[in-house]
C-alpha cells in the first residue's frame, strides 16, 4: 500500500530529476525528447480543442431542451431527488443563493428531499445560519433536515466525505426508511454549499437516469461552471476558474475516461450498498466511484450530463490571499493521487475484473497524474536545460541552435488551444454587472497570456507538492481543506 501511495511522486520527480541530469550528460538526448514532447503537446492540445468545441455544442444544446417536456411518456414521478449539501462555515449570502436556485428550478419540489449537512466543530453561527435558511426556505420543499456531524468520531477526517456520510445515513432513517420510499426511487446529489443549478437541472439528471442503460450503476456529472463570483476574482483565480471548466467539460465528451468530481448524483440504492462515502479520505468525490466500480467489480461508470451548474471560483480579501487559496484548493484537487494505492491495492486481489479494464484505468490514473505534475514544467521550464547545462561542445551544435526556435514555433501554433479558451470564456460569462464596460473583454482576454505561468504555479507545483506528501507519509499527509467562500 506504501508503494502503491508514493508510485505517483516517484515517477514524477524521477521524470524531473532525469530530465534535469541528462541535460548536463547527454543534452542531445534530453533535445531530441523535448522536441518530440513539444510536438506531441502540440496535437494533444489540437485534440484537446476539438473536444472542447464538441462538449460545448452538445452543452449548449442541451441547455435549449425543455426537460420536462421530455420526460412525458417515462414513468418519472416514482423518483424522489435526495441533495445534501454539506457546509461548514459559509455564510448566510452563498448558501441563500444555492437555495434560490432550489427553489426555482423547474423540477416539482414535492419530489425533491434536502439536506443541510453542518458540522458541530463550524461552531453556533453556523448552526445559525442552516436554521435561518430552513426558515426561509424549508417550506418549499417535500422534506427539508438539518443533520449535524459530530465532530472526532474514530476512524474519520473531517470534511466532506464523512458529513455527506453522516447525512445520508440520517436522511435514510428520518424520512426514506421511515416513508417506505424504495431505495432504487431515489437518486442522491450531493452539491458544494456554493452549487447553483440550471432551472432544468433534475429534469435533465431525471431522463438520463430513466433512459441510460444502466441507472443504478451509473453516477451522473455535470459540468461545473466556476463563475458565481466571476467578476470579483482577480485575472489568475479567473483562468484557473475557467481551466478547470474546460477540462471537464472535454472528459463530458469521452466518458470511457470519467470518473466523479466535486458536485455529481448517483443512485441511493448503489449508495447504501457500497456502505456510503468513506469517512478518512481527502478526495471524496473521486473515491465515491472507485468504491462502486471495485464494489460492482468494474460494472460502474460515469453518464456525462453535458448541462452545467455553477460554482464559485476562489475569491478572498486580498490578492496574495486568492493565490494562496486557488494554490491549496489545487493541491487539495491533485491529492487525488491517493486514489491510485486505493485502486492497485484492490485490483491486485480482485479476480473478476479484466486485465484489460484494470490497465486501462491504471494507466489511466498514473498518467493523468504524472502529466498534471510534469507536463507545464516540461515544457515551459525545462526545455531550455540542454542549453544551460549542455556545455560549449552542445551549444556549437545544429541541435542546439534549432531547439529554441522548433520550441517556440510550436507554441505558437499550439497558442490555438489558448485562443479558443480565451474566446469560450467571454461566451460562459454570466450576466454582467451595471460596471462591466467593453474594454473589460479585453481585458478577460489578455489574461490568458498569464497562462504558462498559471499552468506551472497552480497546476504543476502544487500537483506535485501533493504527490510528494503522499509519497513521503506520516505528519506531511493532507486533511480535508474548505474553500473559503464570501459574497
């Protein structure tokens, strides 16, 4: 289990290390490898920009579908939504506008049960702030509970998994037990405090559920638009905000690949089977799934939704103090990582699923993680070492005068995968505020210039300063780290 925990770090500061020392030994060598890196960036991020416009398309026309319409001649009004939305701290102005939300989606609230998940450790004003909103808005719902997690039970780390835990389990007893709902009626989403849906969210997560070929060993993600707060962020937190979108709003358009992230739905039945989200994990949300997909022995998998909710981006009082926290929430994101000892560990003993399914997932995972610690290092950091430490004998060399000049043309070219994010960003801004004037496109345009920069000091870094922990264990492992949010 060790092993399988430190494998990430181990081949990604090994690429880092080599890659470093062959510059010095054998420059020519580490050339000819970042040339052919370089170009190999190159189509990926053609593939990467085709992918991108094709989620979009079936995005944006999804977004044009009237849900409920559609959902006439399906035997739709047996399902009962089941959204818990654990909170910590946030305040009274983020969670009301979840609420809002709730309450004029189009979906009937007489089929919807939610959940305020607090925790006893956020304190009383906390607790303050879920009565008020059961005040304000309790009415407009089926059911609508406050569960409270108690804090330093045995076993668990406090955050999300093991409050989402604690309010399922509640939920099940208080209201699905106690009104004889079945478990394979109910479908359970669990949301950021901060999760705002689309008026035809549950419309749409209800006809994929009735009409995907497997609903009760699916999960079902939809796109997480970063841009409730879009306008209060600084030019950095808006490119992470909007990278992260991107990204997975490309995996909604290769769903072999897709594995849960941040707010998703799954069926309840599935979720009381698998004995709920485990309760000592950082990465709940990518856990969830590998505890199906073991628990049905690969009989799991991800419906991409291709409808968005928004989200908030990082946003906090000063400028330094946004970076820090997109910074954590990164490195919070990449300890991820820690899925894969999960994964090999129980594919070693597993005997049902395929050889082919576990290579393909395993490779899966460890290069997704190698590349999200490498990659941007790679290539805007590392390539010049041939020529800093390559010697007088490598810098006389044809090789040597060619690497700059191959290295930035291909950037340049592969700077179209750049424009087009900068141009799909200034489409996905919500409504604008009465300040917003036209020379601020500008403006949400140039700051993609920043994005070399953005790719290395909040992607790469903190990717592999949350590998390294893993890998080194004890007092340097992560707990579970909340987003600070504020209106």
């Amino acid at each position: 289990m060790r092993f399988f925990e430190a494998l990430p770090g181990l081949l990604s500061w090994s690429t880092l290390i080599a890659v470093t020392l062959l510059s010095w030994r054998a420059p020519a060598v580490i050339a000819v490898f970042i040339i052919l890196f370089d170009i190999y960036w190159l189509f990926r991020t053609i593939y990467l920009s085709i992918h991108l416009r094709a989620g979009y398309a079936a995005m944006k026309q999804n977004l044009k579908i009237s849900w409920l319409e559609k959902l006439r001649g399906n035997d739709w009004e047996k399902i009962r939504h089941l959204i818990i939305l654990p909170m910590y701290n946030e305040p009274y102005e983020v969670v009301r506008e979840t609420f809002e939300s709730l309450k004029n989606n189009n979906y009937p609230k007489d089929k919807m049960i939610v959940v305020l998940a607090t925790e006893e450790g956020a304190g009383a004003e906390a607790q303050k702030t879920a009565e008020r909103i059961r005040d304000d808005y309790g009415q407009y719902f089926s059911a609508f509970h406050i569960t409270r997690h108690p804090q330093n039970l045995p076993g668990e780390i406090p955050g999300k998994g093991s409050n989402s835990a604690w309010a399922a389990k509640e939920i099940r007893r208080l209201v699905i037990d106690k009104n004889t709902i079945p478990y394979e009626n109910v479908v359970v989403s669990v949301f950021d405090v901060d999760t705002q849906i689309f008026p035809d969210y549950f419309g749409c997560l209800t006809w994929n559920f009735l009409n995907c070929e497997h609903p009760q060993r699916s999960s079902f993600q939809p796109i997480p638009f970063f841009t409730n707060n879009i306008y209060q962020t600084p030019a950095p937190a808006r490119v992470v905000a909007y990278s992260a979108t991107f990204w997975q709003m490309v995996l909604q358009t290769k769903p072999e690949r897709l594995v849960t992230f941040s707010s998703h739905s799954m069926p309840f039945k599935a979720l009381t089977e698998i004995g709920y989200w485990q309760t000592n994990v950082v990465s709940e949300d990518s856990r969830i799934f590998w505890q199906c997909y073991l628990h049905y022995n690969g009989d799991w998998r991800v419906v991409p939704l291709l409808y968005p909710i928004s989200m908030d981006a990082n946003v906090a009082p000063t400028f330094w103090k946004t970076l820090l926290n997109i910074y954590k929430q990164q490195r919070r994101w990449a300890y991820g990582a820690e899925n894969i000892a999960f994964i090999f560990s129980r594919f070693r003993v597993n005997k049902v699923i395929s050889w082919k399914n576990k290579f393909f997932w395993g490779i899966n995972q460890l290069e997704g993680m190698h590349s999200w610690a490498t990659n941007a290092l790679l290539i805007f950091a590392l390539g010049w070492l041939p020529i800093i430490l390559g010697g007088k004998a490598f810098n006389a060399t044809l090789l040597s005068f060619n690497l700059p000049q191959i290295t930035q043309t291909v950037m340049l070219v592969s700077s179209i995968g750049i424009a087009t994010s900068a141009i799909l960003s200034l489409i996905l801004l919500p409504k604008k505020p009465s300040w917003f004037r036209p020379y601020h496109y500008f403006w949400y345009l140039f700051q993609w210039i920043f994005t070399p920069a953005i790719l290395i000091f909040f992607g790469a870094i903190p990717a592999l300063d949350a590998q390294t922990r893993l890998m080194l264990g004890g007092k340097f492992r992560l707990g579970f780290w909340v987003t600070p949010k504020s209106r």
